[in-house]
C-alpha cells in the first residue's frame, strides 16, 4: 500500500473516537447543572412539618400537617435562616382548628433572639386552619409572599384568630379569608382577595396598595396608613369599606360605594 493509502487510513482511525464523543453528547439528555454524584442540583424537597435552618430553594412535593403537641403549638415549617425561599408546589399544609395561639403558624419566621430574618420568599400553595397562616413579622421588608390560598379556622370566633399572612415586602395575589386581619403588611400589596375577616386588609404607611378586593369583611375592608399610594382597589359590603388614617394619602379610582 502506498504512503498516501496509509495516512488516509491513519486520519479515518483517528476521526472515529471523536465521532463517537460527538455522539454521546448530541444524544445525551439535556437539564440543568448536576451535582457531582451525576443527579441535577434542584429545590430541597419537603415532605413534613420541619425547620429550614438552611439558606436556598425548598418545595413541597406532597401534602402535609402539623401535628398538635400537648405542649406548645403546632407550627408547620418554621423558618430560622435567612435567603430561605419555599414553594408550596400547589400543595397545601394543614393545621387544627383550636383554640388561639396554640394552633400556631403554617409558616413561621422564627430568627435567633434579636435578629430580623432577610430574604424570604413564599409562593403558590395553600395554607389552613392556623392561628396565623404565614407569619412573617420577624423577616425584613425584602420579604415577598404570592399566590397563596390562606382560610383560617371558621368555627372559632374573631377573637381567637390571627392574621392570614403577616408580611413587609410584596403581597402580591393571594386569596385570605376567615382571619381576625387577612392580610397585614406594608410594602407593594397587590392583587390580593380578602373576604369574610374581620378586617380584610390592613396596611402600613408609605405602601403602595393597588388593585386589590375586600368583600364582606365585619369591620373593615381596607384600612391603610397614610401616606400610602392607594388606587385601583375595590372594597364593597364591609362595615367599613376603606378607611385612610393619618394624612397624605393618594386616594384615586378605589370602587367603595
């Protein structure tokens, strides 16, 4: 065989591995980054009541309940680090419908004494019968809670409830009913639906609240703080529809006959 034949040959032998290489990763499945064990990197899943004392990404991947200690109360996920966001999956944490505080929180920012919780996030889900749904009193402002079904525990009376979600940061889109205060935040509070609480929606000054419905809430639909940016909102058969407090308030297009 000549030189020419045998250095073709010798290029065809050398080309194959590489071919097959380029194969390999056409063919092979396409996703996210991988931990090192070769299984992709994702949300830390729950499947019970627990505390996150991790910062990252957590996600419900089933139903889950609190269970009712003789002593105490009977908080479902309790949040102790800071960056700490959890998606509820669409699934929903149950609680008892006790009486008062000891029927604790579906979530609960619980900092070491002293320090306020940053970044937390809560998202997509449903949450029932707690004293508080989501409780996020001890996280800062850069708190964000969306999307949420919160109903509180209809056969106690007012008195014996808490709050449906308690958040500074961005309330956005959330359906709360059955709460002594569905929703307690200041902040961007947006696009939420308060019904049958006492006080539907009760906002801190310097927020922006828009677009936002309270009906048939006892007392009050939407109480707001000034000053506060608040418009667009609709607030029809509360005892009180929309009540401003303090002076400064932007008042524009809110439906409160």
């Amino acid at each position: 065989m000549d030189s020419l034949g045998e250095d073709s040959m010798r290029r065809s032998a050398a080309f194959f591995p590489i071919v097959l290489a380029l194969g390999a990763i056409i063919l092979a499945p396409g996703g996210g980054a991988q931990a090192r064990d070769g299984r992709e990197e994702g949300p830390t899943e729950i499947e019970n009541c627990q505390t996150i004392s991790q910062p990252g990404s957590y996600k419900l991947v089933n139903n889950i309940a609190a269970s009712l200690p003789p002593d105490g109360t009977a908080d479902c996920l309790v949040i102790t680090a800071d960056f700490v966001t959890i998606d509820l999956g669409g699934f929903a944490i149950r609680g008892f419908p006790v009486s008062g505080p000891r029927a604790g929180s579906g979530i609960l920012a619980k900092p070491p004494s002293g320090v306020v919780l940053q970044g937390i996030a809560v998202h997509n889900g449903s949450i029932s019968d707690f004293f508080n749904g989501v409780d996020l009193s001890s996280a800062d402002d850069g708190s964000i809670v969306e999307g949420l079904r919160v109903i509180g525990p209809f056969g106690l009376p007012p008195n014996l409830k808490g709050g449906g979600i308690i958040a500074n940061g961005i309330v956005k889109a959330n359906n709360v009913s059955g709460y002594s205060t569905g929703i307690s935040a200041t902040g961007t509070v947006t696009g939420n639906y308060a019904a049958r609480n006492a006080v539907g929606i009760d906002v801190g000054a310097g927020s922006t609240v828009i677009g936002n419905t309270a009906l048939n809430n006892t007392q009050t639909g939407l109480v707001v703080d000034c000053p506060s940016n608040v418009t667009d909102n609709t607030a029809v058969n509360n005892g009180v529809n929309i009540m401003l407090n303090g002076n400064g308030c932007i008042n524009t297009n809110n439906v409160m006959p």
